[in-house]
C-alpha cells in the first residue's frame, strides 16, 4: 500500500500492523486507537491525523510528517522518527524516552 491516498479516512481502532505505508498520504485521517505496531510509515503525510491513543510501538516514522498531528497518549516505544516533523503536533502523555533518533 505504499504511496497511497487514505487522506480524511476514518479508520478508528484498525489493525495496521506491520502494513506498508511509505509515503502514504494519511492528512486528517481518524486513527484514534489504531494498532500501527512496526509499521512502515516512511515519507508519509500525516498531516493534522488523529493518532489518539494509537499503538506505533516500533514504527518507522523517519521523515514523516506529523505537523499539527494529534499523538495525544499514543505509544511510540522503539519507533524510528529520525528526521520526522512533530511541529505543532500534541504530544501530551506521550513518553519520549525510548524513541529512537529524535
């Protein structure tokens, strides 16, 4: 699914688990409680997303864009951001210490 348009898709509570989204575009896209453990997230454009309480354990973020995103309570344990963008994005609750490259 690299590379794919899923902007403002509502996907609440999903199961992405090591799915393949390099590059995908997820601007504004709802996913409150997603399950997005390892996934590949690289490149991609979560531009004002909903990622409440979403599960990114071991994610590889590197150079996404999570501007003005909502990561409220979400857990990034292991997850790779090395060049990601978390400009005014919510980071309330989220624990930072083990997240790799930020």
């Amino acid at each position: 699914m690299n590379d794919q348009d899923l902007s403002g898709l509502k996907l609440h509570f999903v199961d992405l688990r090591d799915a393949r989204l390099n590059g995908a575009n997820l601007q504004g896209a709802e996913l409150e409680g997603a399950d997005l453990r390892k996934a590949r997230l690289r490149g991609a454009d979560l531009e004002g997303a909903n990622l409440h309480n979403a599960r990114l354990r071991g994610a590889d973020l590197r150079n996404a864009n999570l501007s003005r995103a909502n990561l409220e309570q979400a857990k990034l344990k292991k997850a790779k951001c090395k060049g990601a963008i978390f400009e005014g994005a919510n980071l309330q609750g989220v624990n930072l210490k083990d997240v790799k490259a930020l």
